[in-house]
C-alpha cells in the first residue's frame, strides 16, 4: 500500500479514539518503555510531545517518568521553523512553560536552541509502522532528515499496535531500531 493511503487510513483511525483509550494506551506504552530500556542517569533523550487534537500518543507521560530518572536538561524535543521548514533541537530546562505552535505541537516558550545535541535515545512519533520498522509520519520529512544525523543512536517509535500497516519505504526511510506498542515490542535486527 502507498505510503499516502497508509497515513489516510492511520490518521481516520486515530480519530476514533476516545481520550480514555489514548490515554490508557498510552501509560501502557510509556510502562512499556521503561521495562525493556535502561535509560540512565546519564543518558541524554529526544522526545516528541503530543499534538493533542490529532488523538497522538500522551508523551507528558514519558516526560514525567524521564524526569525523574535523569535531568531535565538531558531532555530534548524538537521544534519547526515554518519559514525555512527545518527541524530544530532545544533543550529543557527547569520551570518550563509551554505553549502551542501553528498546528498544535507543544514547544517551550523560550526556545533553548542546540545544534546536533548528542543524544542517546530517540522517541519518535509516527502515524504507521510496517514489520521492518520504517514509519509513516505526516509526511513532511522532518523527521527522516533529523535521523540521519543519528545513525548509532537508538531511535524508538511509540504507537498503536493498531497502527502497525505494511507500505512501501521510500528511499530517504530510515526504519527505527524499535517500535513500542500496548501490546510488544518490535526490533529491527
């Protein structure tokens, strides 16, 4: 199946979804997490924060947890500039307020902008993933971009086990070391 047709018929699903079903999935996925990887204190991690209108994965609960395993300066998200559509990294920091950019994403107030941080672990969002591990996103290619300057670093994508489609990688996909679901985790070998 197209990759188009994968992320229309990902994104209709996900609608369904009341908020009681994403927010059980989702402790059930971030527990799920913290069972299969040692992330330790010294551990620097990137994670992506909920579009909350879009029904995607409750992260705020992956966040909380990191928090008190490891600093919250070792945490980073990503943010859009919309003018030159590039991804960029800031750094968290202690007493951040959010807000919400242009399609709903959270980013910090003050930005705390790091060019290529070192990071050891990678959560991805993604709308699909196949059993090779490559994802769907929203199809801008933020994110397949940003993965390429992280080629050691271990990248996992939280979804769904309902979610899991077989599709057609593009050339430019890089498939995740790991997808973690409700339900199992899946490995790229």
């Amino acid at each position: 199946m197209e990759k188009s047709l994968v992320r229309k018929e990902k994104l209709q699903w996900r609608s369904t979804l009341s908020q009681n079903e994403v927010e059980k999935g989702s402790q059930t996925i971030i527990h799920n997490v913290f069972n299969f990887f040692d992330i330790q204190s010294q551990h620097k991690v990137h994670l992506f924060l909920p579009i909350e209108n879009k029904n995607e994965l409750n992260t705020w609960f992956l966040l909380d947890k990191l928090v008190s395993i490891i600093p919250i300066s070792q945490c980073f998200t990503s943010y859009i500039d919309y003018t030159t559509q590039t991804l960029h990294h800031t750094q968290l920091y202690e007493n951040i307020t959010w807000q919400k950019d242009k399609y709903g994403i959270p980013i910090p107030q003050t930005l705390n902008t790091v060019i290529k941080p070192k990071l050891d672990f990678i959560f991805v969002p993604l709308l699909a993933f196949s059993s090779k591990n490559h994802r769907v996103g929203y199809g801008k290619g933020y994110y397949d971009v940003f993965l390429k300057d992280y080629p050691k670093t271990t990248t996992i994508g939280l979804a769904f086990e309902e979610q899991k489609a077989e599709f057609i990688p593009e050339k430019h996909d890089i498939p995740l070391n790991y997808v973690v679901t409700e339900k199992c985790i899946y490995y790229k070998g």
